[in-house]
C-alpha cells in the first residue's frame, strides 16, 4: 500500500508541475475571492445524472450497491443529490449511517444553490460546502464542512449584495441540533459602488466574526466530542480590498487584512496545559497581512490563470486561515497548536490555471519563514480534466497540514485528504473507473481513524 500511495502522490505532483502554468476561475465581478475551484463539482450551466454501481470498504465493513448522484442545473438555480444505496455483504443490511443524527434524510441532498458567489448579488448554497472562503481568506480559507466521505454535513454559504453597495457574506457549518457549529457572518460595504468611477467602484471593506461551540461527535476521538470547545472559541477580522485592473485580459486585486483568535476559555484546555505545558503562556493571537490576487485570459479560454500571493505577520498564538480543510478533522489539536504557535511572519500562495479549458489544475502553499513543528506549512493540491482525452477522466485533490519535512510531502496520514479519480467512458453515457480515497472512517467505537480505499465502478452519467 506504501508503495501505491507514493505512486498516487508522484501522479499528482507531475500533474501540478506540468501544467503549473496553465487556468483558473473566471473573472469575478467584486474584489472579493472564492476559492469554489476546490470543489470538483459539475458545470453549473448542464445537468447530470450519475449512478455508480461500486464496492466499497466503510469502517472495517464490506459493502456493495450503487451511489445515485443527479445534478439539476436550471440557469442560477442548482440542484445534488448523492443516495447510497449499499448492502453490507456480510449481514445483507443496508448502509444507513449517512441519515443518523441530526439532519437526518436531509444528506440525501447534496446541495441547493442558488447564483454564483462573486458573479451574481444573490448567492445560496445549503449542503455540503468544499473550498470556503469568507473575506480575503484571512481566518476561514479553503474550509470543507464534510471530511469523512460517509459522514457529510449540511451546511449553508451564501452573499447577498444590495444596489452594488451593501453587502453580506457568512457561513454555518452543520444545522446539527446537537450543538451551535462554525458560524461566519462578513457584513461589508462598497462606498463607491454605485458610481461608476473605474477602480474606486470596487473598494471593498469588510467586518468578519466566527465563532464556533461545537459539541457533535469529532472525528477521530473516542471520547466523542470537542473538549476544548465547551465554551467555543471566537475570531474578529477586518479587512480592505480594491480592484486596481480590470480588462478583458487580466484583472488583479490589492487587499490588506487584519484579525484576531480570542483566547479559548476552556477548563479542559486550562487543566491540560497546566498538566503538560504548565511554562506556556497562552493567550489571544493576532495577524495582519496583504497582498494581490490576479486572473489572467487569454484569447477566450486559450489560457487563463489566477494567482494569489499575500505576506503575512502574526503574533504568538496565532495561525493564518485557521479555519481551513482540516479544521473540522480535530478541532481541539486545532486549539492545541495556537499554545505552541510562537510570532512568525511568512507567505501565502496559491495558482489555478487551465488550458482550452480541458485541463485545470492548481494548488495553495501556507508557508511560514521558519516551518517548525509549532509552524507547520499546509498544502493543497487540486486536478480536474475535461474532454482532454477522447474517453478518459482524471481528477482529484490533495491536502496536507501539518506539513514540517517537505520530503513528508505525499506521505498520507492523520492530516491528509485525498481523492484520485481514473475513468473510462465506455459509451456517451456508461462509465467505468477507480477512485482512490483517503479520508476518515468511523470505527465499531464511534471513533474514527485515517483510512485509505479503492473504489471500482461502473456508472451511468448522461447530461439532460
């Protein structure tokens, strides 16, 4: 298995280098970013219908059936589902753990959507969330709801934007009655908006709060739930951006933020500390940073590319985009690592780029000026093929925090993610293929563990 993990990473970094140069999302009309190119949905202008017939390896348990996927597309409007349907092949019961707890049926539905973040005044998404973002991504970026693959949340993102000038964009995580979850909320204004006036129309201020009391099960715990969240923890954040370009051909945005991670108030986390960092001096963190965000086209879809680059500076017990894709894995190590985070200053980047749109591919790199144990770097990778081959598709994403050894790279773990897609279309509409997963699964106890699985398929895809 070591053997095949190396040769998936190896894929994956020859796919990143290659086309290192290659395209990104499409020119947004606000300053604001978003980052949806992490979420390896279908286009939002077709319809599709997909039904896997699979097997798979859930919690040490064997399980055959079909994943149905349909995904209606009305103009703004957007509509997923993913049912499974799969049978245990040792005691013939049907797989029902994705509706326990909390919504229930309701994970039937992948997501409702409504609008385009940044494109249209009003946008809704309810349901699983990939690629989050809110603000300039100064606290909350990158962020996915549902990191276990069995076990997705429904959550809600949306942007409501009043007359080009009054604005708000926010967050919440997972509408679990257990608990009050990650909630964002951004209010922000665009004095000039409505004006007219090149580039001053675009500048763009904003106010972020977050907090979050999550007391739902955890992943990878035996204990069950969050210990270090029992009296939750909060984040403030202001921020500033203006779009100084915009043409047909490029358009780049200057942005500067500023936030802070208010000290968790826990006796968990006190006593803890006490018992094995009694030295520590642990408080609230606070960063500031700024930097430029560009999209590139050329000719058409020839080429395009958006390139994000931003230097930052925080104090101790601070960590840049805190709430990331790994947030939701285990929260309280989250906690944990802001004891330990001493004042560092380092950068942040991040490209996607595509090619005819066929090929997009691109990948963000957290990385401080001395990565240490107490500093990790974090990286993402992310691949999605289009048409490049007559009959073949390939996608996936990659994500590693915790990042000390850059030769650790690829090596998958507690703190990655994965997903490797390999398919062959046998006609217009019947496909079969091999995803490759690395993710979390529960165990008998309710725990749950890193994991790795290999998912043949054979599946009916047809646009409508």
């Amino acid at each position: 298995m070591k053997k095949l993990q190396n040769l998936l990473g190896l894929i994956l970094l020859i796919f990143f280098l290659f086309t290192g140069n290659a395209n990104a999302q499409n020119d947004n009309s606000y300053p604001g970013l978003d980052n949806s190119f992490t979420n390896l949905s279908s286009n939002d202008s077709i319809s599709l219908f997909t039904g896997a017939f699979a097997f798979a390896r859930i919690g040490g348990e064997n399980y055959a059936g079909l994943r149905l996927q349909p995904e209606l597309n009305f103009g703004k409007v957007g509509l997923g589902f993913d049912i499974p349907v799969y049978f245990n092949l040792q005691s013939g019961e049907l797989y029902s753990d994705e509706f326990k707890n909390g919504t229930g049926v309701l994970r039937l539905i992948s997501y409702v959507r409504l609008g385009r973040k940044k494109k249209d005044p009003v946008y809704l998404k309810l349901g699983q969330l990939q690629g989050e973002s809110i603000g300039f991504g100064s606290l909350l970026n990158n962020y996915s709801n549902s990191p276990s693959f069995e076990k997705r949340k429904v959550g809600l993102s949306y942007d409501i934007c009043v007359k080009k000038i009054v604005g708000i964009e926010g967050m919440y995580s997972d509408f679990n009655t257990a608990s009050f979850n990650l909630f964002a909320i951004r209010p922000y204004v665009r004095p000039m908006g409505a004006s007219g006036i090149p580039v001053l129309k675009t500048l763009e201020l904003g106010m972020t709060y977050i907090t979050d009391q999550d007391q739902t099960i955890r992943f990878d715990s035996e204990s069950g739930k969050n210990e270090f969240l029992s009296d939750g923890i909060k984040a403030y954040g202001l921020d500033m951006g203006i779009r100084l370009i915009n043409s047909r051909i490029i358009n780049l945005t200057a942005y500067t933020h500023f936030s802070k991670l208010a000290k968790v108030k826990s006796d968990s986390l006190a006593a803890y500390q006490q018992m094995n960092a009694p030295s520590q001096n642990y408080g609230a963190g606070k960063g500031m940073g700024f930097g430029l965000n560009a999209n590139m086209n050329v000719i058409g879809n020839l080429f395009r590319l958006n390139s994000r680059i931003e230097r930052l500076w925080y104090t101790d017990n601070y960590l840049p985009q805190f709430f990331d894709a790994i947030y939701e894995v285990n929260k309280d190590a989250k906690i944990l690592a802001l004891g330990d985070a001493s004042s560092k200053q380092g950068i942040y980047g991040s490209i996607t780029a595509s090619i005819l749109d066929k090929i997009v591919v691109g990948g963000n790199l957290l990385l401080p000026d001395n990565v240490t144990e107490a500093t990790p770097a974090t990286l993402q990778l992310n691949l999605r093929t289009k048409d490049l081959f007559d009959k073949i598709i390939i996608e996936g994403y990659y994500t590693k925090a915790n990042l000390v050894d850059f030769g650790d790279t690829f090596h998958f773990d507690n703190n990655s993610l994965a997903m490797l897609r390999f398919a062959y279309k046998i006609t217009p509409v019947l496909i079969t293929g091999m995803d490759y997963r690395w993710t979390w699964n529960q165990q008998n106890d309710g725990s749950y563990k890193a994991d790795n699985s290999v998912m043949p398929y054979v599946a009916l895809r047809f646009k409508f």
